[in-house]
C-alpha cells in the first residue's frame, strides 16, 4: 500500500502558488492588461475619428448635392427661359416674314389686277377702233347699195351694242 503522505495538502504550498498567482495577476494588469487597453483604446478613437470624418464627408457631400441641384435646377430654368424666348422671337419674326409677303402678294395682284384692266381698256378701245373702222367700211358697202342713212346708224349700234353685251 502506498502512502498517504503523496496526497496530503501542503497549506504552505497552496499559499505560495496563490501568492504567485496574485503576483502574476498584478504583473500581468500593469504591464501587459493598461497598456493593451490603451492601445484598444487609441484605435477605437482612430475608428471613431475615422468615422466623424466620414460622416462630415457625407454631409458635405449631401449639401454639395443639394447646392448642384439648385443650381441645375436654376440653370435649366434659365435655359427654358431661353428657349420660350428664342421660340418667342422665331415665332414674331414668321409672322412678320408672313405679313410681308402677304403684303407684296397682294400688291402684286393689285398691280396685276390694275395692268389687267389697263389691257381690258386697251383692248376695249382697239375693239372700238376696229369697230368703227369695221363699221366704215360696212357703211361704204351699204352707202354703195344705197342704204339710207338710218338704217346705216342702227345696224351701227346694234352692232357695238351686241359687241358690249359679249365683253
């Protein structure tokens, strides 16, 4: 049989190791436990730093967004302004092309209409000539029949009666 004394418990021994297990747990929270934490610490600042950067970059960006799209929005009001103006004009300036050329079409055909009648008169006093000439000559064919002379005056006027009913 062995002997108990392999078992036994050494109080000594127990306090030593607990003394050196405090020891160690001392040792271990200044150097190694503080400066760890200052170290997460110092990076969890960074992170944080890193991320208020981030986040003012955001806001930047979202009123620079907002400014570009107030003036694009001022810029295209702008150049809808433009354009109803440009259109504005174009459409005056038709119609004023269109008024003037209306104008001269109708002088045109006033000036066609005046020449017109101008060879209607020309003609109607050619008409009248050859007429009385027409006329003459019948008159000295029936003054050689011996036509008397009123006879000779209404065969005239029918005839330049018939030739003004024609026109």
């Amino acid at each position: 049989m062995q002997s108990l004394e392999v078992i036994s418990v050494n109080l000594w021994q127990i306090l030593i190791s607990l003394l050196n297990l405090l020891i160690l747990f001392l040792l271990f929270k200044k150097f190694l436990f503080k400066p760890v934490n200052k170290m997460l610490a110092k990076r969890q600042n960074e992170i944080d730093a890193k991320y208020e950067a981030a986040d003012s970059a955001k806001r930047a960006a979202e009123e620079d967004k907002l400014l570009w799209d107030e003036k694009i929005g001022t810029v295209k009001a702008e150049t809808d302004e433009m354009i109803k103006k440009a259109q504005d004009s174009a459409k005056r300036q038709g119609e004023t092309i269109v008024t003037k050329a209306k104008e001269q079409a109708d002088g045109i055909i006033r000036q066609a209409e005046t020449q017109a009648k101008l060879e209607m008169k020309k003609a109607e006093e050619g008409i009248k000539k050859e007429i009385v000439e027409v006329s003459a000559a019948l008159a000295n064919k029936l003054l050689e029949r011996e036509i008397n002379v009123d006879d000779h005056r209404e065969l005239i006027d029918s005839f330049i009666e018939k030739i003004g009913d024609e026109e």
